[in-house]
C-alpha cells in the first residue's frame, strides 16, 4: 500500500471496493446472492486515531463498523461471515447509506476479543486474497 495517497478511512461510498467471494467455498451457502457475490467491502487508509498514520486496510461489518483486515483474518469464519460477508451488492448499498459520517471502528482489546496467533489459511480468505490480486501465504 503505497503512502503517497494515504489518507484516513472513510464511509464514502467511492472509497470502498468491493472483493467478490464467489470463488469461495462457502459461497453457496448464501441461497440469495447476486452474480459476483457474496461480498466483502474493503477500504485501505488508517484509523482516524492512529497517531502514527500506519497504513491498514479495513473491512465494514453489518454494524457499519470497520475492522482491520488482519484482525478479520484471526477471527473464527462463523463470525466473519455472519458480521462482514455480504451476499448482494445491494446489501451493501443499503449498509453503506446508513453510515454516519464518521467511521466507526472495532479495535482489539477494547472492542473484541481476538486470536493472538494468525490461524492457518482457510477457504474464505484464500478466496479473498484472489479476489485482491494477492499471493496466499506459502
């Protein structure tokens, strides 16, 4: 991620891309998807109160919260899917309109419990780094 374009996230529409997970597996476990889904909805920047401006990438939970990519990849896949998968586009469109100005974010230790260990890869986040254009780890 490159710092020259660096800026703090937001919950502008035009800032976000969507990573279709239609490759996944566990794709078809969502009955009523469109055609490129199910979703995930990704925004690279940093945390608004990091102080250090460290480049992140984050992914928008139903709550309308964000969550950073590597805290998503250590969580249990029972609770990525029910909190930041997405089935349509549209319901990503109807999450996104609900979005107060100011982001929200889930950070570790104050918001959530999270694994101290990244877990081995699984299906959902091979299929999301396809998505992205990147490697899976070795």
């Amino acid at each position: 991620m490159s710092n020259l374009n660096l800026r703090s996230i937001t919950n502008n529409f035009g800032d976000v891309q969507l990573a279709s997970l239609a490759s996944w597996k566990g794709a078809a476990e969502f009955e009523l998807r469109d055609r490129g889904g199910p979703y995930v909805v990704i925004q690279q920047g940093y945390d608004p109160e990091d102080l250090t401006v460290t480049p992140d990438e984050f992914v928008l939970g139903r709550s309308g919260r964000w969550l950073s990519l590597s805290l998503f990849y250590r969580m249990p896949v029972p609770e990525r899917r029910a909190e930041f998968i997405y089935a349509t586009a549209a319901e990503v469109m109807e999450t996104m309109s609900k979005l107060p100005l100011k982001p929200q974010l889930i950070r570790p230790g104050k918001d959530t419990a999270v694994a101290a260990e990244l877990p081995e890869e699984d299906e959902m986040v091979r299929a999301l780094k396809a998505a992205r254009g990147t490697p899976p780890a070795a």
